[in-house]
C-alpha cells in the first residue's frame, strides 16, 4: 500500500468521495491523484464511485401525477372541508349545550315555570270541588240556531250573557 495519513477504509470512501463532488482542498486532491496513480484497490473504488455517480445522474426524473396547481386545490380543499366539519361539530355541541343549560336553568331556577305551576296548581286543588263531565247534556243551556243567540255582545263577559238568558 501506500504511505497516506488515512486508512484504507472509510476514511478514503469518504476522500475519494469528497474529491468526487470537488470538495476537497489542495494538499488532499495531490493525495488522492497519488493514491490512484498507486493503488489498485483505490482506482478499482474509484471506477465504481464514478459508475455510480454517472447512474444517479442518468435515472429518469419521475414525472408528478398532479400538476402543482392541482394538488394545491386538493389539499386547501381537504383543509377547508376539514375546518367547515370543526365548526360544525362545535356549533351542535354548543347548541345541544344551551338546551341543556336552558333546560336545568328553568327547572332549579328560584321562579318556577308554567310548566312547574301548572302542576303545583293541579295538585292543590280543594276536595270540595268535583269533577263533572256532562256526556250527554251540555254544562250550559245553549240557544238555539238563531242569527242573534249567535252575535256575542264585545262589552259583557260570556257567564253575565248566559246569566241573563
């Protein structure tokens, strides 16, 4: 072999790699023409790396299914429908939210209501007053099918009107 400052090995893969791309300094370059103009392993390397190289270099370039503008389309349009399904999912939970606030609100809100009254009200009813469910004859005389018994007078309640038939 010959008398370089490197080993045979990866450290001269990487030198002749380097002197390959032009990245090497003066004094390095000189080693490396050395090395090829005296070792047979060296130049064997060396055939192959440049091989390598101009097959790198030789490889098609694929071309893109999508041109550019295409594929910028797509992905805002994914990013948009993906942001339109956020805002969607966050207006129904707050609506379904408020519902539910509303509702626990009026139930142990401090003023009941109608519901909550009207209830209350049912359940305290006098044991004096019954029930009666006339079937058969009316609660209340009705007039006859006359053009004035149909004619209800604005001024007057309903019950005085019945009272003075």
């Amino acid at each position: 072999m010959t008398n370089h400052s490197y080993p045979p090995d990866k450290c001269t893969f990487e030198l002749l790699s380097a002197y390959l791309d032009g990245e090497v300094t003066a004094q390095q370059r000189e080693e490396v023409q050395d090395l090829l103009a005296n070792d047979p392993e060296i130049q064997s390397l060396y055939r192959r790396l440049l091989y390598l190289r101009d097959e790198f270099q030789n490889l098609p370039t694929p071309q893109p299914e999508y041109s550019p503008q295409e594929l910028s389309s797509t992905v805002f349009a994914k990013v948009d429908q993906e942001n339109r399904r956020c805002k969607t999912y966050v207006w129904g939970g707050g609506a379904i939210a408020a519902v539910i606030l509303a509702t626990l609100g009026g139930i142990l809100n401090g003023n009941r209501t109608l519901l909550l009254q009207m209830a209350n009200r049912d359940s305290q009813l006098n044991s004096d007053e019954n029930l009666v469910i006339a079937l058969n004859e009316p609660v209340i005389a009705l007039p006859a099918n006359t053009e004035e018994s149909l004619m209800i007078p604005l001024d007057q309640s309903l019950m005085d009107i019945i009272e003075n038939k």
